[in-house]
C-alpha cells in the first residue's frame, strides 16, 4: 500500500490540491461504465456514461459503476454531472488509501478495500472501491476490472430483496455489505493456511519452513487488522451519520454491517492469539531441542572423559608402574571402569536426564 | 467459532440481507418449541407453537421458548407472529456470533454464546442463544436441545421469587443471568485445571506434557476473555437503554448482571496472570537446567582435559624420556594429578559450581 | 477470591436473585452485632441489634457495625428494618466481590476488600466489608471479627476531629478511608519484601530461592493491583454521586481518598517497574553465567584438545618415527606446545576470555 | 530534538516567559525575508519587510514568509505590527517543538516540524516551521534557507488551482498540506532502506552489519512516530476549531490533511510491525546458528569421544592384555569401532541431528 | 516516594483527617518565612510571618513563601489566616505526593514536586512544593531551605517582565512553571548520562558496568515519567479550571505549561525507546558473543577429535598391526591426518564459521 501511495505523492508534489491523477497502475485496463436507473417499477440499464438518460431517469435511483480508474476525464465528468467535490474524486483515484468515511454537503463519500488473498504469494491483494451515495443516486469507482458488484445488480433487475423499495442509501449499504461479506472469505483463507501449518508442525516439528510460513502469516494477519481497523471507524460513522440521506429504517442494516466488521476484527484478533501460540510452541521446542542435545553431549562427556583419562594413566610409559606387572591389572581396571560407567548412567537415570 | 461463521457466509453470498439460513450444523436436531403463558395469578405450558393460544393469552407474559434452529418456516412463522425484524431473525440463525444487543422498534434483541467446558479436549463449547424481549412476550432461542432455562420455567410455575410478579423484562433478565451463571461454571472448571497444572508442575518439574497444558490452557482462557469483552458491553447497553419495555426498578438486577461479567472478566484476567506465571517459571526452569548441564560439561572437562593432556605426555614414546626411568616417576605424576585434581574441585566449590 | 465466588455460584444456581446465603467460610465466626447512635451532643452504644433503640434515637445518625456474616436472619431483619435492596443484602453475604459502588434509591452500597499482608505465605487476605449508607443511618458488614473501627468508633465517643458534627455520610467516609489507609501498609510490606529481595540478590546472586520470591510478589503485586482498579472506579464514583445524601463540603474528603487510591496504583505501579527491573537482572545474571562457564570450557578445550593430539601423535607406536629417536625430541616438542600453550592464553587474554 | 530545547532553558531560566531567544543554532543563516500581498485580481511581492507595502495592501491577502530566525528584533517587530501574542512569538524561536496548534485571540498558531532524511547517518533531519494565520495574514516561520514554500508562491503568482480566490485559511492549509506531504518522502525513503535490509537479510543471512541496521531504523522510525502523533492531534484541532477565520468550505481540505496524517501514521505503523518481524526472523536465525553448532559438537563428540576410550584400552601397557596378543585382535576392534561408528550415525540420521 | 508516604500513614492512623503532622525528614531544617506584597507600583518584602503587615497590605498581592516544613504550628497559623481548609494544609505536610490539583471554594490547591538529579546515586531527588493560590495572596511551602524562588522574586522586586501587573495567578503560574522548567535540566541530565553510556558501550562493548547502568537510568526514566504523567493531568486541570482566581488572559500562559509537560513526557519516552534500544543491542552481543564461543568450541573439537581418535588407533598395543610396521606408515597417517584437517577447516571457512 504504502508504496503505490508515496510514488503518487512523489508525482504530484507541487500541484494544487484536488487535481485528479490516478496514482495506481496506469496503463491497467481501460475504464468500464454501466448506468442503471430503476425504481419499484422499472430497472433500466445502459452501457457507459449517458447524460441524457440520466436526464430522463432524474426521478430514478441512478447508479455509475465504473470498473477501471485509468480514464481520468470520465471521471471528472461523471463529478461534474453530479457536482461532486473535488477531494472526493481526488480520493477516487488516490487509491491505497485506507477506508474512510466522508461527509459532504450533497451527500456520503465511502471508500473501503476490496480484498483477495494471494494463495500463492501468501498476500492480501486491496482494490480500492469508492461509493459516492447522494440524493437518489450512487457512484461507485473500481480500481480493477472484475464485476464485483454482479450480485447486486442481479438482485436489482430481478427484484429480488428489498433493494427495489428502497432508495440510493441502502443500494450504498448493499455494496458495503457485499465487499465486507468478502471479507469474510479472506479470514477463511488465512484460517485454512493457519490449520495447514498447526498440521505441519504436529507432523514434522518445529522446521525452517514452518518458520518462515510464521512469519508470513503474522504480516498477513497485521496487514488484515490493518485494513480493519479504520474500516470500523468509517463504516460506524456511516451507521451514525446524521446525514438525511440515510433512511432511520435502513440504519439497522448498517448497523448489522458494524457488528460484521467487529466480528471480522474479533476473528483476526483470534487469529493473532493463536499465531503468537505457534510461535511459542515453536520457541519453546527449539529450545527444548537445545537442551537435549546438551544433555546428550553433557551425558556421553562425563562418563567417558575421566575413563578416558584413567586408561591414559596405563598407558604412560613409566619404567616402574606396579599396576602393570600385575596378572590381573587389566581386568581389575577394566572392572572398575565398567562399575564407574554404571554408575554414572544409573546417576543419569535417576536424575532423568536419559 | 470463525469457522462455522465463514462458511454460512460463502453459502450466503449473493442472497439479499435478512434471508433466513441456518449457519449451524444442518441436521443437528429438530426444533422443539414450549409456549408459555403467565401473569400473577396464572401459569399456562403447551407444547409447540399455537396461535390461537397466544391469542387467547394476549394479557399474559408470553414466553416461546424454542431449541433447535433447524426448522426455519417456523423460525420465520414466530418472527411474523410477533413483526420480528428480518436482520433480528437472520441474527438468530447466524450461529457463532459475538455476544450484542440491538435495540429495534418493537423490542431488544439479545445475543449470547451459553458456554459449557470440554475436559477431554480442553475446550469451551459455545451455544448461540438469542433473547428477543417486546411488550409483554419473550423470544428465546438455542442451537442445542438441551433444557438450559427449566430452573427458570420452574420457579416461574411454582411463583418463586419475583419472577410472576414482574413482565416480560425481568423474564428477560433471569434468562440472561441464569447463562452468565454458567460462565462461573466454565471459569472454575479452568481455574482447577491450572490447580492440577501447579500441582503437576510442583511434583515432575517442567516436563512436555504440563507445557503443551500451558499452551491449551492460555488458548482457552483467551477464548473465554473473546467471549467476556463484548459480552460486557452488551449488558452494559442491555442495562443502559432507554427502551421504555425496561422497568426502571428491574434495572438493578441488569447492573448486578453488569457486575457479574466484570467480575468474570476479573478472574478471566487473574487466571491469565497465574498461566504467565507458570510459563515463566516453566523457560526459568528450562534455561536453569541447560545452565546445570552447561555447569557439569565445564566442570567434568576443565578437569579431565588438562589430566588427560598429562598423562598423554607421559604414553609418548620417545627415547630419552629421563622422567619414565626415574623410579617414583609414576607417583609423582599421579600425586601432582591428584593434587591439580583436588585444587580444581575446590575452586570449583568456592566459584558455588558444584 | 475466585474459588469462594465461584464455589458460591454452584450452590445458587437455581435460587432466584436476592437469595440471601453467605458464601464465605460457613462454619466461621458468629455474628457480633454493635448498635451506635450519636449527634453532636449525644453517643449511645449497645450490643445487639435493638428495634426499639433504633426508634428511640431516629434523629440521630445510627450506625450498625456487624462483624461475622454468618447470621443471615440477622442480616435480613437488619435489612428490612432499614428498607435495604435484596441485591445489596445478596452483595453483602456474596463475599469475594470487586470493589463497588451501587446507588439504591434510599441509599448508597459500598463495597470494598479489607486487606492484610500474610507474611508467612506472602499472600495477601482479604474480608469483603460492605457500607450501606442512608439517611441519618450507616451499616457496615465485615466477615472477620477483627474490630477493625475500633480508632473510629472511640474518636466517635471521645467527639475528636468533626465525625459528631457531621451525618452519615462523613461516617461512611471515615470507615472507606480507614479501610484505605490499611492499604498502605499492605504497599509497605510489599515494598519491605523487595528490599530484602533486592538485598539477598547484591549479597547471594541468583539463587533459585530469591527466583521463587520473584514469581510470588509478582502474584501479590498483581493481586494488589487487580483489587485496586475497580476500588478507583467505586471511590471516584462515591466521589463524584449526585446523591443528596452526600453533603457538597464532604465530598472534598472523599476527592482525598480518590487521590489515595490513585497513589496507591503509583505504588504498585512502581513496584511493578522495580520487579521487572529485578527480574531482568535475574535474567541477564543467569545468562551472564551461562556465557561465562562456556567460555572457560571453550578455553580449556581450545587450549588442550589440540596439544592432547599432539602427544597422541608421539604416543603411536609406528617402527619407523625419526622424533622419538632424537635425544632431545621429548624436549623439543614439550618446548613446542609449551610456547603454543602460552600463545593460545595470550590470545585468550587479548580477546577478554579469561 | 532534546538536546536543542534543553540547552535553550538552561540559557533561559529566570527570563520572564516571552523573552525571545532563538534557540536554535545562533550564527546559522541570515534572515531571508519575503512580502507578498495577493487577491484575486493583483499579485505583489517584495523582498524584506515594509509596513507601508502592508499598509497600502491592508484589502488583500499579506503574507510574510521569513526565512532563518536570527534577526530576533525582525521577528519581534513582525510579531509587533501583526499584534502577535509573544508566547507564540517565543514558541516559534524556541525550536525543536513538538507540532501544535494554539487559539490566539486574532489568529490561530500553528508549528510543525520540517523533515527531511539524511541518508548517510539514517537520521531524520527536522526544521521547525511555524505559521500564524489571521484575518487576511499569514506569517510564515523558517529555521533553514530552504525555499520550502516556492511551490506554493509560484502557483499564487501563476493563480494556479483556487489559492487566489480563498482568504488566509487555505493558505495556511496550502502550507500546512505541504510540508505534511514531505512527510510521505521521508516514510518513503524509510521504506526503501527496509528493502534494502530485507533483501541483504536474504542473500547474506544474519551479519551484524544488517543488526546495527535494524537498531537504527527502529530508531528513525521511532523518531517520526513520535513526530506525527502530536501532528495528529494538532491538524485535527485545526480541522475542528471553532474560529471564524477557518470558512467552512475550507475545512474539507483540512480534514484531507488529517486523513493524511492519519494514513502517515498507518504507515508508520506497518514499518513498525515489518521491522519487528524482521528482527524476530533475525532472532530465530541467531538461535537456530548456535543450535546447529551445538548440534554439530554433540554429534562429533558423541561418535568420537568413546571411540577414543575404547583405543584407549588398547593402548594401556598391562602385562597381561589377551586381546592384544590375538593375531586379529586389531582387525576385530577397528571392525568393532567402524560398527558403533555408522551405529550411530545411522541414529543421528533417524533423529535428523545430521 | 512510597516508602515516605507509608511511614506517615503508619504514625498518623487512628487520627482524624486534617490533622496536622509533617510527614518528611523531621529535624530537617527550621522554617523559613518570607511575606512579600507588591502592586503595579510598590514592592514590599519582610522577614517572618506578620499578620498587621498582611492587613495593612490587604489591597496589594501578598506571597507567603515557606521554606521547611517543621513548625506546624506556623503553617497552622497561616491557614488560619487565609482560612485554609484542612485537607489543603494535611497535603502541605504530607509530602511525597504525586502532583495534583485540589479547588477549595477560596482557592486552587497545587502541589508538585521539585526534582533534582542526583549524579552520584543516579537518583531523582524530589522536594514537595504546595501552592495555593487565593484571591490576591499565594502561599508557597517547600520543603527544603533552597531559595527556589529567588529568580521569580528577584524578577518582582524589579518589576521585570508582566508579573507585577497581574495578580495572583500569574504569580501561582510563575511558580510552577519555573518548576517545570527545572525538569528540563533533570531530562538533559539523563540524556548525559544516556549518551555516556552509549559512548563507552561502543568503545568497551557489553560489559558489566555498563548493563548495572542500563538497569539504574531505566529505573530512573521511569521514576521521572511516573512524576510526570499526574503532573500533566494536575497541570491540564489548573489551566481548564473554571476558577474566577484564573484571568483569562493568563490562561495562555497556562497552556504553555501544559506544552512544556507534554514536551517533557516526549523526551522521557524518547529516553525509554534509546534505552530499549540500547539494552536490545546489549542482549544482541551477549548472544552473539556465546555464539562465538560455542562455534570455536565446536570447530575445535570437530577438527581434533576424530584426530586423536586416529593417533589413538595407532598408539594400541596389539601386536598384529601391520601399518605399524610399514616404514612410511608414519609419514601416510600424518599425511591423511593433514589433509582432514586441512578439508575440515575449509568447510568451516566455506560456512564462515571461521
């Protein structure tokens, strides 16, 4: 994130504030826009950008799904139509930022991450989606190309829910709600990874490469904990806004959306516990590793370094040594060297450390 | 928890909010519903769901208290009944949820998991019950089919205590206290657990199993501080709201319920000291033995070595060795040894190695 | 505290709320009842507790010291003479209970631990005494005998400083701030015990006995710490109570008393810091050892393995060795591994090992 | 930073507050002086300080932007002819401050500090800047030459974005959001030397050249978290004061900045988290390099050191040793020792010691 | 701090509040009185405590500033006379108190302590000042003799700077902060002894000395932070008062206070993190000096081990050793013998264990 965002600044450094550049990939994918104007009665919907239809549908809820950022004079046109702010579509195209809640005099500026998680690279990937909700219509900006928001769309034309009934706030609401279910998807993915490695670690013990996926994991579960955290602040100042575009009957929904994210942020809280519990594990079996092989080499050390010592002494080269003139010298020695080995091992046993 | 949760999420996604899906364990058991009507005077019990009786009993308390969520037409049959909110319905079917309290038009939703301890897997076994309270009736539901509210059915039926006496609120009250009772349960059964891990430790010292005992025992205490935190806070809200269905002299006894989980949590906390107590006495000991085994390898070798080197000297085959012809050589030898030896274990003894 | 609460629990479930059963030491100490009355002028004391006296001396402040819960008839005639709350009379018989303060519509609950310091057993002891303040009336409740308002109780006969002058209020003020100045020498001999820690490290190091002592005033400074929390709360809120029956001149005494709590958290704060500042000396002396007894085998060893080889090689009994034919070989080669020894310590020297 | 304001108190202690001193480095560079006055129509600038240029333009927009805070008597008749308050005065001499915005009666103090990244010594190089904002005047306050603020004049002078067509709020924040996105180059810079770490850590493993890195970055990053978060709480007073000189149009931008320094902040707290996992990798390495070196010597020893015990025997000098006269009696001992030999190994294999 | 404290409570229990007992060193020094009155125009300044010069001064601002703290009598006397409420005058006497801020209905309690560092014991030697400022009077109790104030004093009698032309808050705010700025020298003090420290770590690295000294500025920096943090609340709280003692002109000066403290804590905690800092790196090179020694050890010993074993092999006595009878035999062994030492110390130097 923090990359993409400076490289931006970098860029536009010296330019007045609310200028529009798109600060993520530029030559990316070219901008998808679909128009869709319905009510309780009729759903209407058009490919691209079309004033005059919007003209038309004036007593409609209008909703601009723009999927791709890379077309800036669109954008600053669809802002136009809609006399939207200027740091508002700045924030469109200042993507990476982290989710926020904007109040403006004609209407609510919402921008949250879309996540995926990167089996492959053991990443989140964040796409920024803008919501720009006002008085009976909705703009909705997309760094990628993916239909994310088909569901809904369905659910309009087909009638399907409440979402006809109601007004532009709760079609916002439903595509907050539908990129937070997504969420959902990604603590999933994290959880699955952190059974793999339990398993691992059950099967194979504490090895490098259970190590490394640790770590990885931990930046994961950070980076998640980071996107979440704001996303609380904004999507509950969303729920208490007392903006008058927001219907009091629709409130509860956003509320259900607040419990969500708690909920999201109680799971990578979790998620956290249980990644410092491996980590300990992992610690404590290394050092229990440790310790045995110094025991081990303490035990093999201490019994037969002395003997080691006392078969030097027989084998000094002394003209008189008594010992060795004697028959049974060597077994006699040998004797006690084995008594001495007994011993030792017998003291080690008791002790527990064989 | 996370689990069960992210995978109703991936079956949902794409359905409108407020459709009714059991998240739980599908073909777990079959609903079982009692309905219960009482005022001062009366006390009526029937078995299932009968709007007629309800009807009939529109001046009573009425109580439906239901076990099993599988059966969601019927869910769905007392949610219309009694003009629930669909987001309260979906929340009631939506196991695994953290503990809350939502206020709706026509009355309080309250949530929260009734736990039970595993012995045999160390673990805490969480049920979503939700309270639904309105005018002068009560909604309870469980996942499990086991009897959890029958102290307070009889007390009810027998008028114990101020239960008759009191409307649907204290109804709602004695539910919720009688759950948080049980969390006093799930609390002593770890607190003897890690009675049983001191012991254990005090008798064999550190060994693997009270470690991994460690281990077990801090995920589950975290578990259950998961459980307390929004737990506090719902009750907190339960006994704050200005919902007029709350009898003002009622909200002592939410307060007391407040008291309860902070106290709760209190010992939650307490038991999380005593685990990094233990722990940190567990790596003290454990470094203290490396240290023990490091001391005796020192020792064993700073005197063998030399001595061994010596003697060493002494199996060289050189011609002119004048030492190995004198005649007491060999004794010398062995008494400066002797005495290198006995200075060695002394300093040893002083430097409180040994 | 824990055992006792939850002990407790387990013999209630079942009972409706306001159930009286102490749950404290059944079998312990008999109720000693004391009844007080005085005003400015006037000071009656009685044993018992006595209907008539009480109606007697209605305009006076009237103060009931009950020391011993297990009475609980007593206890309920206590209560319903003066009108208390069911739950505030379950408070006072449910021992083991954070600090609190409830406000009831006739009067204000107070409950705090009354501490001592075991130093047999480095634990500290708690009796749970409860104040129930009223109008022109004071009940206090102890578990234990102990006459722990003796001081109070004679400056209230002998008229000495402004207890006389003043009502119930600044009565219940003194037996809180009585109760907290005993805090202190809790802190006191804590903090003695450290300094003998701290004493015993300079004289003995680290000795698995001071080690011991560690872990344990930890425990006791954390348990400390755990009862004075939530005394903050319940002080800053008798402080801060907009009840009537708390004139305004005396709240200045007890904003003294919140300032004494939060002393006392400074305390126990501070004895937390020197703690960890001892155990990490603890630590860092362990470690210290460690390295200096692997150094002094990396020494002996460095300096004597190779030289043992070096004999080893004169030791082998080849036909055809020229060395050991020379007449000066033997010396030679003692000569050799002599510089080599002296070599090899210098080095040592030089590097700081020895 | 320290360092700068205390030896400035030592210099200061017993003036009255509101003398001012430069705290800074005394002989460093000579005041630099800039005038301008602009509205939407005019745009003049001059060098140095002129009451009557300022009193000829008392409609528009005045600007003092001063450079190098030396000249204390410039300073003070700036201070004079704007009726600044002197402890604002005094605050932008004494340097190295923490960011702060302070109320005056006539116009709002803020300062901030300048940074910039010296990367030769992975230090952060602040310069404070501090702007008072009044009604159509901002004065501007520098401690280096740097012409920090060219940007903002050439897109004044040029009438480039809505700069001109605003009062003195929106120059302020236009400085204000200038300096706060260098902050963005110096996070930048941070985060190309974590790179930097990150991929040396990779190709050479844990030296000491990447520890002393570690320690300095956490240092560096430190140091801006400790900057930003009084910045926070000073730009969000901004954004939220009550004064009137702050339009209310304008206020959106300043909230722009508090979301930056919000996202300044994140970022900052990711380095945090990534050089905390960094150093965690480089711990684990450290440990795992002595357990595979101990692991090493255990192995060699415990193969070797009763293999040299058994030669040993062999080599004692007894009279009387059968084995030694049996023709194969070396053949059988050397086939004895190669069995116990790849024994082991065979052991140390299973166990993965090798 | 506590030990004081607790000696006090010791002899005071049983006594009513506000009784008057000095509670620091007794036989310390004898009081020391000074009354000063002055106005805009004159300045009075008499020896001792005179009640007809303070009458006859009523109209002017009159400075009672105590020095020691014995005669209690005396200080029972003055607030007789400006009629002081008890628990102030308790609080004069009561020394060792964290700082706070009390209203009184006549006038504002401050009380804070006066820190020295002491180089000898690296000690923070704190001295109580209490202040009360009333309706044109301030009272001033120290308990050492040090003329603190001479600066201030000296300042009044001159008529320098604004204090002669305000009244008594600014007189109270002149105090403190005077005060406050003696912090800044006890902070430069330590980061004197912070750079010495890291000075001789790089030129001696981790020796004894220096780690006792990590442990003694630790304690230390967290003796000053823990003076600190209650120094901000009590000094935020005299500068919100809503006292009318407090001009609202002077508030700004107040503030300025509330910024220096703020200021103080930074460079405290910025203490702490170097501090960290320095012991992290501590710990790094006693693990990295214990790694070194194990790899030598294990070098070694991997290299002459299997060595010895081999001369061993040759030094056997069997009779039936053909090797032994070669005439290069010699010559081969010590050949091979080179050679494995010579590969081993290669691989060693490939694995940069060398």
């Amino acid at each position: 994130m923090g990359k993409k965002k400076q490289k931006t600044k970098l860029r536009k450094r010296g330019l007045p504030p609310g200028t529009l550049v798109y600060t993520g990939d530029r030559d990316a994918h070219p901008a998808h826009v679909l128009t869709i104007a319905y009510n309780e009665i009729d759903y209407t919907e058009i490919n691209g950008f079309d004033d005059a239809f919007l003209l038309q549908h004036k007593e409609f809820v209008r909703w601009i799904d723009v999927r791709g950022l890379t077309d800036t004079t669109l954008i600053e046109k669809i802002g136009h139509e809609f006399t939207i702010h200027p740091l508002a579509l700045e924030d469109v195209l200042n993507t990476g930022q982290r989710a926020k809640l904007d109040e403006y005099e004609n209407g609510l500026f919402f921008s949250l991450p879309n996540l995926r998680f990167d089996h492959d690279n053991l990443e989140i990937i964040a796409e920024q989606v803008s919501i720009f909700v006002g008085n009976r219509f909705v703009l909705s900006f997309q760094e990628d190309p993916d239909d994310t928001f088909a569901f809904i769309r369905n659910r309009c034309s087909e009638s399907i829910g409440r979402l006809r009934k109601k007004s532009s706030d709760y079609l916002a609401y439903s595509l907050v709600d539908n990129i937070v279910d997504g969420y959902y998807l990604v603590l999933d993915d994290i959880e699955n990874h952190l059974g793999q490695l339990e398993e691992n670690l059950h099967t194979n013990g504490a090895n490098p490469v259970s190590k490394a996926r640790i770590f990885e994991l931990k930046r994961v579960v950070n980076q998640l904990r980071q996107r979440l955290l704001p996303l609380r602040d904004a999507v509950t100042r969303f729920y208490r806004t007392d903006s008058e575009l927001i219907d009091d009957a629709n409130r509860l929904y956003l509320r259900d959306v607040v419990d969500h994210v708690a909920q999201l942020i109680d799971g990578v809280d979790n998620e956290r516990e249980i990644l410092a519990g491996i980590e300990a594990l992992f610690h404590a079996e290394a050092s229990n590793r440790l310790n045995h092989s110094m025991r081990l080499l303490t035990v093999i050390s201490t019994i037969f370094i002395p003997l080691t010592f006392i078969v030097g002494i027989y084998g000094m080269n002394f003209d008189n040594m008594p010992e060795l003139r004697q028959p049974n010298g060597y077994f006699i020695v040998l004797g006690i060297m084995g008594c001495l080995m007994v011993g030792m091992m017998a003291y080690f046993k008791v002790k527990k450390w064989l």
